[in-house]
C-alpha cells in the first residue's frame, strides 16, 4: 500500500500525473493536481511520481513510512 502526497506549490498542471493514473489524480479547478485516492496500492503512483515534470508527487510506503518514488 502506497500513501501520496502532492506538493501543490511544485505542481504546475502539466496533468502527466491524470494521464497515467486516473484513478488516483484529477486537476481542480485551478489546474493543480489533487488526489482522488491518498492511499493505494495501484503501482501506477510511482510512474505518476515519476513521470512529474515538476517532481510535485512523492510516494511512501503506507506501512513503513518510507519514501518509494
């Protein structure tokens, strides 16, 4: 299980994050990423993470604690 963060000052609305996990992510009104889902355990959160231009989405293990992506 993952827990996400968005650090939504980073976030420019690029919506790579909404692109590939739609399930987890939408833009808000103001165009910055939200989360649909703070915790899953849908492996598409670490390409998320890792497909954002701004490095806006960090990732933990929900259990750990520990930063994954």
């Amino acid at each position: 299980m993952f827990r996400v963060d968005i650090d939504s000052d980073l976030c420019s609305g690029f919506a790579a994050c909404v692109e590939v996990a739609p399930e987890i992510f939408k833009l808000d009104d103001s165009g910055t990423a939200t989360l649909l889902l703070p915790e899953t355990d849908d492996k598409r959160a670490l390409q998320a993470a890792a497909d954002c231009p701004m490095a806006a989405i960090t990732v933990f293990d929900a259990e750990s604690g520990e930063r994954v992506a």
